[in-house]
C-alpha cells in the first residue's frame, strides 16, 4: 500500500513537471487540432494521452523498483506488468492515430490486439490469470468460460473504444476517469485486488495533475492516446483481477453513449469523417443539438434535446454526476 501512494506521488510529480514541456512541444511540432466547441475553432495541442502515459509508466516504475526491494517479482506485480502492457498497446494504437489518422473500423480492430499479452500469460500462467470466472452481485462467482473466450477479444478494446468515443468536451474523459479509478482503487482496497489497487492510485495520481491542463478551457486534448489507453487499462485490470461487473458498471455512461453512436452510424466511423455534428456552438459559447434528422444521436446530443442548450462546462458537469452515479452502483455491488 505504501509503495502504491509513493508510486502515486511519483506519478502526480512526473505529469505535473512534464505536461507544460510536453504541450509545447507537440504545439511547436503542429500536433494540434481544432476546438469545435469554441467560438472561431481555436487550435489546441493533441495527443496528450502522451502526459498520460509517461506519468503513468514513471509511476509504475517507482511502484515495480519498491515491491522488487520488498517482496521481488511476485504474482501481483505479474498482473499489474501485463495489464500495463495491454493499455501501452491501446497508447501506440491511439498515437499512431493521432499522428496519422486511422479509420474508425481499422482502430477498432488493431486495440483488439491489446488481449494478446493477458492471453499469452493466461496460457503460460494460469494460476495467475483465470479465464471465465466473473464476478456478480448477490450471484458469486460464475463458470462462462465458452462465452467468455468468444467476449475476450473485446475485454480491452471495448472498454477503451467507449472511452473514445465520449471525448468531445473539454475536461470529460479526465474527469470522469478521476472518478472512475478512484472508486475502483478504493473497491480494491476493499477486495484485495492488489495490482488494480496500485495501477488506479498511480492514474489518479497522473489525472489529479493533467486534469487542469484538458479541463475547459483545453490547452491540451486527450488525443486517441489518452482516451484508448485510460479506457484499455481499465478493461486489463477488470480481466486480470475479475473486476468486469465493476468495470462494467463504471463506465455506463460510456456504453450508453457508444451504443447510440454505433446505432446511429450503423456501425464504426471516424468522428473527422462524419459529415453532419449532433451540436454546434453559437457565437456566444452555447451548445445546441442538431436538428438534423440525419445528424447521430449522442448523449450529448440527447441531453441537449431534453435540458436545451447548455455552456461546455453544464454539459461537463452532467457527464460527471452521470459518473458519480455510476460509481455508487459500482460500490454496491460488492457492498451486497
């Protein structure tokens, strides 16, 4: 536990002193996209799932340096190892798209290879990683193991794609990823899910100093890299420590926005390909919804039919009660 709080403080230290220097560079390098929710479009770095990642591993490897000098390679720094392992394939997948750009369907597919390292272990090692045993509420545990190998391709990449799909607003994906990894480092504790446990204090410790930098208004955006890996991560540890109904739960909100979205395009699209935006913005900041029938049907989209138009920072604010929501069914379900 110690060594997950130092690894924590590392991480918080890391993000906070690299962000400024990373920011810069990516806008002296043209690494920027436009503000769509802002009047005029004002261009903001991109790609900062690259603070993200590098606050995260600094922490990581302070935690890994710690527990080798207690306890050496045990079972639970395995698990955090591959788990990491899995989200770093959602950051380079989310990188090269936010260099190169990648089509919707081509990203989907290649954050499928991010389960290869927990089936690799799972195979090599499965007393450290059991397939097929979920956990439910007022249930126990489950034996699905046919049904579980036909889901596992989308373990990792499903959390990580419904992730992405909800970063339209400044401060949104941190935000609601604070919460999120809070709570699940907190039903850790509870469980006794030690890699989990450490992995989501050293992120929170990562989000509690990059929030400012994405929180309105934006001087970074979170890119592909940052949302892909946040979300992949969670999906990785909620296989490796049987944590899926809690994930699950967790990222409700997220399911409920990617499932609009996917019923709307009838399938997967790239959000720069998409011809007609569910919002616009007036000249004052407001956001309105589409009248467009065509025009996909989001959440935010949704919530700006039934409340009506809204600032960027209202609209933040739902999504984080929306989260804080999800967060309190997450804890109890094992409170039970």
């Amino acid at each position: 536990m110690y060594a997950a709080l130092l690894a924590a403080a590392t991480s918080f230290i890391v993000t906070k002193l690299s962000a400024p220097v990373l920011i810069n560079l990516l806008r002296s390098k043209g690494v920027v996209r436009p503000d769509a929710h802002k009047p005029g479009n004002p261009q903001v770095a991109h790609a900062g799932g690259v603070v993200i990642f590098l606050g995260t591993t600094a922490g990581f490897a302070t935690w890994f340096a710690l527990t080798f000098a207690l306890t050496g390679v045990d079972d639970t720094v395995v698990r955090a190892s591959v788990a990491l392992l899995a989200g770093a394939v959602c950051f380079l997948v989310g990188l090269v798209d936010d260099l190169r750009v990648l089509g919707g369907l081509t990203k989907t597919v290649a954050t499928v290879l991010s389960i290869f390292p927990i089936t690799a272990v799972a195979l090599l090692r499965p007393d450290l990683i059991e397939w097929g045993r979920p956990s439910l509420p007022f249930i126990g545990t489950l034996r699905i193991t046919i049904i579980y190998w036909a889901l596992l391709p989308l373990a990792v990449a499903g959390p990580a794609n419904v992730v992405n799909m909800l970063d339209v607003l400044n401060g949104v994906i941190p935000g609601m990823m604070l919460t999120a990894y809070s709570m699940l480092a907190l039903i850790a504790a509870l469980t006794g899910g030690h890699a989990t446990l450490a992995l989501s204090l050293i992120v929170v410790g990562v989000l509690l100093a990059y929030y400012p930098y994405n929180a309105y208004p934006a001087r970074v955006f979170n890119g592909d890299s940052g949302s892909l890996f946040l979300g992949g991560l969670l999906g990785a540890l909620a296989v490796i420590e049987h944590y899926e109904f809690v994930v699950f739960t967790l990222l409700l909100p997220h399911l409920l926005n990617g499932f609009m979205i996917l019923v709307s395009f009838r399938g997967f699209k790239e959000h720069r390909k998409v011809p007609k935006r569910p919002t616009y913005v007036d000249d004052q900041g407001m956001l309105h919804p589409s009248r467009d029938v065509d025009a996909p049907l989001t959440l935010t989209r949704l919530a700006l039919l039934l409340g009506g138009s809204a600032t960027e920072r209202e609209v933040a604010r739902l999504y984080f009660l929306l989260e804080l929501s999800a967060c309190a069914l997450a804890l109890l379900s094992v409170l039970h």
